[in-house]
C-alpha cells in the first residue's frame, strides 16, 4: 500500500445497494504528527424515489436498469472535481481516475442483488483496469460511519448504533473502530419499511417516513394553535401498540404495527378528513419511535456505553431525533447522542468512503478485486 505515505489520500467509493446511485470523494489528509482530518469534496446521489412511488416501494428490476443509466454519469461528476483543465482541454475521466484517485471503495451488500451488482462490477472494473486498492464496505458500516462526516465532536467508544432505514432495523455495539456486535434487529419489517407501507394504506404517498413526519408535524403545530382543538376526530380515539416494547432481548418488530392501522382504517369511513390521516400518522409515528428510543436506551444503559449513535433514512426524522434526544439528556445524561446532517442519513457513497477511510487509516489491507463480490445477504463485519 504505497499510497497510505501521501500526504492526501482520495477515496472514489460507490454505492448502489436499493434505488440511489451515488459516487463520492472522500479526501484524508495526514499531517506529520500523525494526525488526520477527512473531508468529503464531492456527493454525487441520483434518486430513483419518484420512479418507485408509484408501485409505493422499490421495483428491484427498475432499480438495477437505472443504476446501469446512472452510475457512468454519476461516477463523472463526482469526478468533476478535479477537472480543472478548462472546457477545451478536458482529460478522459479515466486519466482523471488514475491522476487523483488512490483507493476504490463500494458497498458489497446487504441490498438488492441486481442494484449491488452494478455499482461492485463498475468499482472491479476499475480498480482491475486502472490497478487501484478497492476496499468492499457493509452498507450498515456506512450508515455508522456517516456520524462521522464533519463531527462537532468525535462519538467515544464503547457506543451503540440504531440503523433505520427502509431495510434495516438494527442495534449495533461497537467496542471500538470496525469492531461490530448485532446485538438487536427487526423480526420482519424495518423501521423505514413500515413507515412506507402504512404511508400506502393512507394512501399519502412514497416515500412514507418524510410524509408521516410532516403530517405530523402540522397536526403539532395546529394542536399548539388552538388549545380547544375541536375536529372531526374529537370522538375517535386512536392508540397504536408499542411492539415487543417489553420483551427481554434488543430485537423489533413491526409487521404486527401496520396491520394494526389496517383493521383501524377498516372501521373509519373510506373517506377520511386529513385532520383524521395526521392523527393516524403521527400516533403510528409514535409508536414507532417510542419501541426504537426505549430499546436504545437500555442497550446503551446495559453496554455502559460513552455515544448513542443513529444511522439510516428514518434517522431523519425530526420526532425521533427529539425524543431520543430529551430521554438520553434524562436517562443517561453522561451519554453523548450523535445523528448526521439529513444528505448522509439517506443511502449516499459519502458514508461509503468515510467508513473505507477508517480501514485506511487503521490499517486495514484491501480486499483483492476478485474478492470483492455483492453479496445481498452480507452481515456487518463481514467481508
Ligand atoms: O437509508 P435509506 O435511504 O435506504 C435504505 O437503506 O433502506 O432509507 C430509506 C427509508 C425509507 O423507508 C423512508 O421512508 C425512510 O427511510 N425515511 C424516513 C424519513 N426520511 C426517510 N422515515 C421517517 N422519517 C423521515 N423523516
Ligand atoms: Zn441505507
């Protein structure tokens, strides 16, 4: 690894998992005393959001087909950078990889096999052609490693990591840098999973959490107007149930949750009032935020942990950054509670190469290209 001497390490890492194609530049910079900072130059993500909403979900066919559109542009401008040649002395992108990018990084799984397979293929192609060091991340290690993009503070080990995502529900301890303990996870749906599928059964559109939240947030905000909060729903009471809130171990659950507003909707009229829709979206919220913060909260009590950290698209989410916020300030006031800025809580490469550029700088060797393989099914840790 002759490249880990220079003084300015550029990372180009992929990734492709479900339906973003995003390419990233991630730049350490070592300083003679040994010290580092690494800083993201570019983030380049193309949503596929909109082309899914209408199946209400990821159409994993459709996501590998526009991965294979997107990724050479996309690759391209994240690359843009560096092409300070001026219009009329452009270099190939290829010279621009072999100028300025020292290491390959991509997620290697879990995720959609055919979204994967574009984004590994692309990175083993060009570290084979170009004979670049690649390094096969874990979709999950970037969810963790984004809090580590532009940090006030640096989270302290030991910690625990909750991933939300449209995938993944997951509680993670770590002991130290890349060292990785499942210690909870969902039973059937994830978190992000049943925000977009009771999204569908209200029938308030895709992607489900961002619209939840702001539905939510606007019934809070007209409750706050008016103190005698009188509507059409003064006489429907709505309550979802807090899944396994109470079981013993640090797994979710979710599926039972949805179904629940199911069989509400089922005795409400067809025709609800939005007033109605918000109510059932934020108590939903709730319930769901609620079983996340109380099992966080004891596992990061039980691990005696220094930092709580949040991962993953639903860590956007506005509600449960404030509560998770306020009951570790009350519960655990020691403890230090980290999410990342929104652009790095959703799939994005900038994660990627964060999470590769801890490997570079804990001297972790590169995987082989041919060793590099998606693997859908990957669990975090492993190569
Ligand atoms: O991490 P991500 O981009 O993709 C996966 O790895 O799955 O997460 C996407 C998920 C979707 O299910 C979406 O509904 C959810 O994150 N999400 C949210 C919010 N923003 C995105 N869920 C709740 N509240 C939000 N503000
Ligand atoms: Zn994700």
């Amino acid at each position: 690894m002759k490249n880990i001497f220079r003084k300015k390490i550029n990372i180009l890492a992929i990734e492709t998992s479900c339906d973003e194609t995003s390419a990233s530049i991630v730049q350490i910079n070592t300083a003679s005393n040994k010290k580092y900072n690494i800083k993201i130059l570019s983030n380049i993500v193309s949503s596929q959001v909109k082309l899914h909403a209408k199946y209400n979900g990821v159409y994993p066919e459709l996501a590998s087909r526009e991965h294979i559109k997107n990724m050479i542009p996309v690759l391209e401008e994240s690359l843009d950078i560096f092409n300070i040649q001026g219009k009329n002395n452009i270099l190939s992108y290829q010279d621009i990889i072999l100028k300025n990018i020292d290491i390959l990084a991509v997620t290697a799984g879990p995720g959609l096999i055919g979204s994967l397979l574009i984004g590994v293929n692309t990175a083993k192609t060009l570290a084979y052609a170009l004979d670049k060091p690649i390094y096969s991340i874990n979709h999950l290690e970037g969810h963790i490693y984004a809090n580590f993009i532009n940090p006030v503070s640096f989270p302290q080990f030991p910690l625990v990591a909750l991933i939300v995502s449209g995938g993944h529900t997951s509680l993670v301890y770590m002991k130290n840098h890349l060292e990785y303990e499942v210690i909870g996870e969902t039973l059937d749906d994830a978190a992000g999973e049943a925000f977009d599928k009771v999204a569908c059964l209200l029938n308030i559109g895709y992607p489900g959490g961002p619209i939840i939240s702001k539905m939510a947030m606007e019934l809070k905000a007209k409750n706050l107007k008016s103190t005698t909060n009188q509507s059409s729903r003064d006489d429907i009471k709505i309550s979802f149930p807090r899944p396994m809130i109470n079981s013993h171990d640090f797994n979710f659950s979710f599926s039972g949750l949805k179904t629940s507003v199911l069989y509400t909707l089922k005795k409400l009229p067809k025709k609800l009032s939005r007033d109605l829709i918000s109510q059932i979206a934020k108590e939903f919220q709730d319930a769901v935020i609620e079983t996340l913060v109380s099992k966080t909260i004891r596992a990061a009590r039980k691990y005696k942990v220094k930092s709580i950290l949040l991962g993953g698209g639903v860590s956007s989410n506005k509600f449960l950054r404030e509560k998770m916020s306020q009951t570790t300030s009350k519960k655990l006031p020691d403890i230090k509670l980290y999410f990342s800025e929104s652009e790095f809580c959703t799939d994005n490469a900038a994660m990627i190469g964060m999470a590769a550029a801890y490997k570079i700088i804990l001297g972790k060797p590169p995987t082989k290209w041919y060793d590099v393989n998606a693997n859908p099914n990957q669990t975090i840790g492993q190569i």
